[in-house]
C-alpha cells in the first residue's frame, strides 16, 4: 500500500461578424448554432487551455448529442455576463447558482464545478471528516481558532458568509495567501484546489509537497450554463443541453472527460474490491497495459484497475498537483527518470522494495535501473526505455546527393535538412516535435543543450546550460531549425513524432 503523501511508481514513461438581437429569428442555417460567452476560471475553462478546458468540452458534447453546435467567445467575467443579460448571446458560462441570477437567467442542469475548500501547512493535526461537506456548520464552528486566509471579493458559500466568528485575513490573490500560509502568518486558506496546486507549480515550484488539501471539498459547487430569458431560444436551449449531459452521465462520457483532463472523479469503486487508480500517459504503450487489465482483475479479484489516461501535458501538471497538496488522486503513476530521484530525494515516492522474486531487478539495463534509484534504493520499474536518434529517408537523400555522416552534429541536420526541404512537393526537411510542453520539445531541448556542453542536473549545471556556449547555441539552433519544417510544427507532440 502507498503510505500518505507518498506514490508508488510503477512505470517510466517517458470581436463580432453579425449582431443576433434578441427580438429577430435566426437564419434557419444558423438554428443549430449556440454562441455562449464564457469566463475564464482556470483550469475548468479558458482560451488557452487544451480545447479550452473540462467546462468547454462538456457543454459542446452535451449539445452535439441534440444537434447543436457551439461557438464559445472569451470575455471578462461581468462583459460575459452583460452580453447575456441583453440577449446579444444565447447565454454565458460558467456560472453557479445564485438567485441573482433568475430575473435574467434561466440555468442548466448541474454539472462537476469548483472544488474550493481548505489548503494547510503539512503537519497541522486538524480534524476533518469524509463528511464534512455535509455538516459545513458544525465544521467550521469546530475550526474556528484558526486564521483563515480569503481573496477579497470571492464569492461565499451561505455558511461561510455566515460564520463572522471566524478570524479572517484578506488579501488581492490567492498567490499572495501562499506565500502567507507558507509563512506561518495563516493556518487554512480558502481555495479552488486545482487553482492552488497550478499556482504552485508555475510560481511557487519550492512550494510543492508543504501543503495539504482537506478532502473531500468542503465548498465544492456545481456549474451551470445560465441560458438568456432576452434570448428566443432559451427555453429550447436549456431543454436540449440538459438532455446532452443526462445523455453524456448515462455513457460514462462525463466521468471520461474529467479524467482526460486530469480532475477527480468520484470514487465509484465496485463494491468489496480495492481500486487502484492509475494516472498514465497516452501513448500505445501503457493503452496496451490499459487493455490488460481485465486479465489482472481476473487474476486478482479483489481488485479494480481505475485508468486515467491523459496527454503529456495534463498528466505532467496533474501528477504535480498531487504532490503539490498531498491530494492523493493517484495511487500509481507513470513518469520518467528525470523525476524519479529529484521526488525519491524528497521522500515524495515509496521505495519498491517487496517485488516478486520472479522479478529479476538485476535483470534491468544498469543505466536504467541507476537512473531510477535513490541511495541503492529502487523507486520504480520500467516498462521501456527510452533515447534519442535520428531516422532519415535513403530515397530522398539519394535524389539530393546528400550523405548522413557515422557521427552527425546538429549542423549537419540543418544542412542536410535544407537540402532535401521541398516544400512545394510536399516534402519538408525536418520533423521537429514543436509542441510545448516540458514532456514535448523541452525532451529535445534538453538533450541539445547535453550536446552543447550544457549541464541541467546541478545548480551550477543549470547556470552553464543557460549561458554560453551550452544554453545559447542550443536554443539558437532549435530556432533555426523549423526553417525546414512544417508550419504545423508547434502542433507536434511525443505521438506523432
């Protein structure tokens, strides 16, 4: 078993055109079409958000299942809003329910929404129960001698907004309540988990792993999509969209979309089995250990296999923010021996140190098992192992009267690169995996800044990989090099390349 704040690793994976008002019909070609204001709220939904996030995703699957398609425009949160009021769109998202809505509104069915409740310093003894959310009250009454840190106008549940016993300390963001809670100067803030653990990760990494999330949410609330009463068509739009999302909760398609985008979904477990849930990448490898599973459940009946897949970049920050709140949504993940030791260092993994005879760990390549030890301790097991190389075309080269030499440099790329790049032909010099991501083109970048003479594994190391030459010819070259690539370059990840 994987004992609290630790993972058990097992694997290593590598604005507008036309103006509709509310008093005129829509062209009938134009029926099928909902246009909806949305607000950003990170990271449920936002433009730049991989498909613009979960709450994107869910309100265009739960109309395409009644015929609808749907066109979303970002706006402020109160511009959103007043273009909906005004009937100027069908309706704006996301919103939850509030009576101050009804004159203007008519709102959706519910679907999986925030997840605020209460972030702490590891190591406070505070009493919460599995049933807090429901006795908000009693809970919050039997914390009140605690500091509880707020963002000033963040809107409040009815219990919280009634609690005036609590000590309350309020402040512009919710970076600014990090800081204070890592401090001392705070003991329990007031936040969306998920908000919490990204602000970490992109501007509190030595935060990660000092902070733990109270489950389940204590004020976890539901979206809706609030559909315009000055808009003809609300009342056959809310009809249609809570039809969808029945339709999508019915399927499993819902559960889906949240796992595919790395948020939790209520445990589900079969009744008198254990369930093991599996954070993994998307790629053909661990999809066949996905099909797999129903041989191991057969063969261990006691336990569920619960597989959540996703791309690169979401299983990455996902996996982060289990370890940034201690929040345990993962009982195994996959991820690669870059982590490995950095996490077994900060005793954020279980050492495997119980493996089945029949497991033969000198077996492994020696590198790899190395890679993936800590003090002569094992902290995961490959399913493969990854490097680097280079694969060209014979023909092409042929036809361009080029040669790949036994030990090419990275000149040599470019300019065998440029020399069979036809672009008018259809064929382009170089596939370059260009989509960002630390797990994307960072993977190639790296080992660049390796062939470069830089050194990323130590604080010196990481100073020499940004300063010349390491760091800047390495980057200059990255650069350079999509000359011969497609344009669509920036698009291509680990799957494709």
């Amino acid at each position: 078993m994987v004992r609290k704040g630790c993972i058990r690793i097992v694997g290593l994976a590598c604005g507008w055109s036309l103006l509709f008002l509310p008093a005129l019909a829509l062209p009938a070609q134009t029926q099928k079409l909902v246009i909806l204001a949305a607000a950003e709220q990170r990271p449920y939904i936002g433009p730049d958000l991989a498909r613009q996030g979960y709450a994107a995703e869910l309100v265009r699957a739960a109309f395409k299942k009644t015929g609808y398609t749907v066109e979303l425009r970002f706006y402020p949160a109160a511009r959103a809003r007043s273009l909906a009021a005004r009937g100027e769109v069908d309706g704006f998202l996301p919103v939850t329910a509030d009576t101050g809505l009804t004159d203007d509104f008519l709102l959706s069915a519910p679907f999986p929404g925030a997840n605020v409740g209460l972030l702490m310093k590891r190591g406070l003894v505070v009493r919460y129960s599995p049933d807090a959310p429901k006795r908000r009250v009693e809970t919050l009454s039997a914390l009140r001698k605690y500091r509880f840190g707020m963002v000033h106008g963040t809107a409040l549940t009815p219990e919280l907004e009634a609690a005036d016993y609590l000590s309350r300390d309020y402040v512009a963001t919710d970076l600014q309540n990090l800081d204070k809670l890592a401090l001392g100067r705070i003991d329990l803030m007031v936040v969306d988990k998920y908000a919490a653990s990204d602000l970490m990760i992109l501007n509190r990494p030595h935060f990660i792993g000092a902070f733990e999330f109270l489950n389940p949410p204590l004020f976890r609330s539901a979206f809706h999509v609030a559909f315009s009463r000055h808009a003809v068509r609300h009342k056959e739009l809310k009809t249609n969209f809570d039809r969808g999302l029945a339709a999508l909760q019915r399927s499993g398609d819902l559960a889906d979309l949240l796992r595919s985008n790395g948020l939790r979904v209520e445990d589900r477990s079969p009744e008198g089995r254990e369930t093991i849930t599996i954070g993994t990448v998307n790629n053909p490898d661990m999809l066949i250990m996905r099909s797999l599973s129903a041989e191991f459940e057969k063969a261990t009946p006691g336990v569920h296999l619960d597989w959540n897949i996703l791309d690169e970049h979401s299983l990455r920050t996902r996996l982060m923010t289990d370890l940034a709140i201690s929040d345990g949504q993962f009982d195994v993940m996959t991820i690669g021996s870059y982590e490995t030791q950095i996490w077994a260092a900060r005793s954020w993994l279980t050492p495997l140190d119980g493996t089945p005879g029949s497991y033969d760990v000198d077996d492994l390549i020696s590198t790899v098992r190395d890679s993936l030890s800590y003090r002569g301790m094992l902290y995961a097991l490959p399913f493969y192992s990854e490097s680097s190389m280079t694969y060209y075309r014979t023909d092409l080269f042929r036809e361009a009267s080029v040669t790949m030499p036994t030990r090419p440099t990275w000149a040599d790329i470019q300019r065998l690169a440029a020399a069979v790049h036809d672009p008018q032909r259809g064929i382009f010099g170089v596939c370059l995996r260009g989509k960002p991501g630390w797990g994307e083109n960072i993977a190639l970048v790296s080992t660049m800044v390796n062939t470069f003479g830089g050194d990323g594994s130590t604080r010196s190391g990481c100073r020499r990989s940004t300063a010349p030459p390491g760091g800047r010819r390495s980057a200059s070259t990255w650069i350079s090099s999509p000359d011969s690539a497609p344009r669509t370059a920036i698009t291509i990840a680990t799957t494709r390349t």
